[in-house]
C-alpha cells in the first residue's frame, strides 16, 4: 500500500527532515556511479581517462539546461498542487516531457553537429579527442530521454 504525503499541510521543517535522507542516498549513488566509472575508466589507461575528462564539461552544459527545465516546471506543478488544480498538474507534466524532449533535442543535435569543434576548443587531441568524440555521439541519442528524469512525476 503506498502511503500518500500531503506537502501542502503541516510543518515545513518535519518535511524537509522527511525527504533527506532520500535525497542524501540519490546524491550518494550518483558519486559512486562516477567514482567507479572513473575508476575502470583509469584502467584502460591515461588516453581513455583524459578522453572521459573533457566530456565532463560539454555533459554539465546539457545536464544544467535540462535542470533548468525541471526546476521551472516544479515551480509550476508546486503552485498547481498547492492550489488543487489536478488537471493543470497532468497537462504542465505533459508540456514539461514534451518540452524537454524537444530542448534537448535541438541541443543534442547541435552539439552533435558542433562536437569536433566543441572538444577542439576544449584542447582535446588526437585519440582522446577522437575516444570523446565516439563517447558523446552515444550519449548525445539518448539525451533528451535521460533528462526527463530531471521532471516532477
């Protein structure tokens, strides 16, 4: 049976305390996602590792807009709960995929169009440039399916 949370009545600090350690483990597993990724990374020697290395600022550019998107939409979808307006809930969750879709669509496929030039600038060379460039044209497909992850639900 799954027990429902009123966010709109009692007290902000017991609600804050409630949601936490949730938040807490999340923020933890995603560190010991990227440890470890950037530990067996390491293992395929330095060329792979500084490859992974200059992926890490073009993917925080994305990653941000599509946080962006989420933390408007929250605001959004927090005043409609907060309001009791159920439907306006389901159609900005809506508006929110729909648009994060195509955001991060349009900016995957420039990045996709721009990539060589984008790791250029950022002084990648030679096989790391073209172990990085291999990397993000996978991660620049799936994209705008992984951010909305990002979105309220």
């Amino acid at each position: 049976m799954k027990k429902h949370f009123d966010l709109t009545t009692g007290s902000v600090m017991r609600h804050i305390w409630r949601m936490t350690p949730p938040m807490i483990v999340a923020f933890l597993a995603m560190m010991i996602f990227n440890l470890s990724d950037t530990w067996f990374v390491s293992k395929l020697g330095t060329i792979p590792l500084a490859a992974m290395g200059f992926t890490f600022p073009i993917m925080m550019i994305v990653h941000s807009v599509g946080m962006g998107i989420a933390l408007g939409v929250s605001s959004c979808v927090s005043r409609a709960i907060g309001q009791g307006n159920h439907e306006a809930v389901k159609h900005l969750c809506t508006y929110a995929i729909l648009l994060t879709i195509l955001v991060m669509s349009v900016i995957s496929l420039l990045a996709y169009l721009t990539l060589p030039h984008l790791l250029s600038a950022l002084g990648a060379e030679g096989e790391a440039r073209e172990l990085a460039k291999d990397y993000l044209f996978i991660v620049f497909a799936f994209i705008p399916v992984t951010v909305i992850c990002y979105e309220p639900n």
